[in-house]
C-alpha cells in the first residue's frame, strides 16, 4: 500500500511513519506533504492508495485540498480538534484520530481500509466511525519540580507555554514561571485546542492571555501579555488565519 501523509509537523509525520511501519512493514510511505499548495500540486500528479492527512495546516485547513483536487482514495484524517468530524467524513474521510495517534486505533483505521468498497459509501463511513473513542481527555495540571519538592499547577492557571534557550517553561496568571520537562511540540497535544493556541514555534497561548492584538509587519500580529513587554511574542504568518478563526469559536 502506498500512502502520503500531510501533515507539518515533524515530529508527528515522523510518529505515523514509525507506527505504519510496526503495523505492517509493507506500507510504504511515498511522501511527506506539510502545505494545503504542496499537496494540491502532488494529488494532480498522483494518486495514492490511501491520504493520512492533519486537518490544521499552517497554512489552513487541508478540507481546501480536497475542494481542488478530488482523490480516489480513502482518507484518515488526524487533528487535536474534535469539532471537524462531519466534514471529515463528507470528504473521503474513512476515519477521524485525535492526537496523539495511538497505534491500535491507526490499526484499525487501515483495517476500514481494506474492507471498502471501491466506491466510497458516506453512510457506511459514518456507521464505521461509531466505534471511535469517546472525546479526548487533556491535562488537568502540569507537575513542577520546585527545589527538592514537586508542585501542582492546574491548567486554568496558565496562560502561555514558550521555549528559551532550548528551555520550555510555562508562564501563570500570576505571573510565575517554571520549567517543563516536556518539549514544545509534545505540550500542544496536551491541552484542550479550544483553550490554547501554538502561535509559532516558541509560543503556545491562553485564549485570554493577551491584553491587547495588534497587527504586525508581514500580515502578522503581535500579542501583548503583561509580564512580557519586552518580548516579541508574534503569531506567525502563516498561523494568523488559523489564529483568528480560532478567536471566534
């Protein structure tokens, strides 16, 4: 079986490759797509045997792949957001994994896959994903190691995540800052999407962390959050229209 997987993170194209090849050493992943154009120019060319396809791209949603390109092929989408799963499934979708991807619900995924039909039937996409696990559960608090002893924070306390000096630390209402253990790219799969935000590569965000938005040079913003005026804390370009939609949820 031949797949492509869409996705722009690289830790997590990295963590299907390694768990396709667990599940069956056969698969061959052809290509790695991380943008909504690259795998519209790739899908005009070519046609896979089945799409592990992220649904937020730093560029947009990848539904706009599929209103240009129409594939054949069966789609597993994957995304740390819960509310797209209709349009997931109106779109080739045979299923709907919520990350961190777990390797027996990816099994059996790919178990649909075998078992389709070559037409793809919506009404039986959508009675095959009632088996799916119920929502997600996400972190309640974050264990910091203070001194010689070990503190609670609770997740309504915090109002961003950012990396410095290859550090990642998490930043309360009060205005404390501790270190993570846990890398960045690891923390987003942690909190509830609707809460919080990975604005570039050094800044996960509070939905009411910043006192003031303000438009920035390049078609980006710039966040205000107290304690942090001397910092630059930019949403990146290609996230601000990702950013904004998720403002007005």
């Amino acid at each position: 079986m031949n797949i492509i997987i869409i996705e722009d993170e690289t830790r997590a194209a990295n963590r299907i490759k390694r768990i396709l090849n667990e599940i069956d050493p056969t698969i061959t992943v052809v290509e790695t797509i991380e943008s909504i154009v690259l795998a519209i120019a790739y899908l005009e060319q070519n046609q896979p045997d089945l799409i592990i396809s992220d649904i937020q791209l730093a560029d947009g949603l990848s539904f706009d792949i599929y209103k240009k390109v129409a594939p054949t092929c069966p789609i597993i989408f994957t995304t740390a957001y819960d509310q797209y799963a209709i349009q997931a499934f109106e779109t080739n979708g045979i299923d709907y994994l919520l990350k961190p991807i777990e390797a027996d619900r990816l099994a059996k995924a790919l178990d649909k896959v075998q078992n389709l039909k070559p037409q793809i039937d919506l009404e039986k996409l959508l009675q095959l994903s009632m088996n799916r696990p119920s929502k997600k559960q996400y972190k309640s608090r974050f264990m910091i190691k203070v001194g010689d002893k070990i503190k609670a924070i609770p997740i309504d306390e915090i109002r961003l995540f950012y990396s410095m000096e290859k550090g990642t630390y998490l930043n309360t209402i009060n205005n404390r800052n501790y270190v993570l253990e846990y890398p960045l790219e690891q923390i987003v799969d942690l909190l509830n999407p609707q809460d919080y935000f990975k604005i570039s590569r050094k800044y996960i965000v509070h939905i009411d962390a910043a006192k003031e938005i303000i438009a920035h040079s390049n078609s980006r913003l710039k966040l205000k959050i107290e304690g942090f005026e001397t910092e630059s804390i930019i949403v990146a370009r290609e996230k601000v229209s990702a950013f904004k939609a998720w403002l007005d949820q």
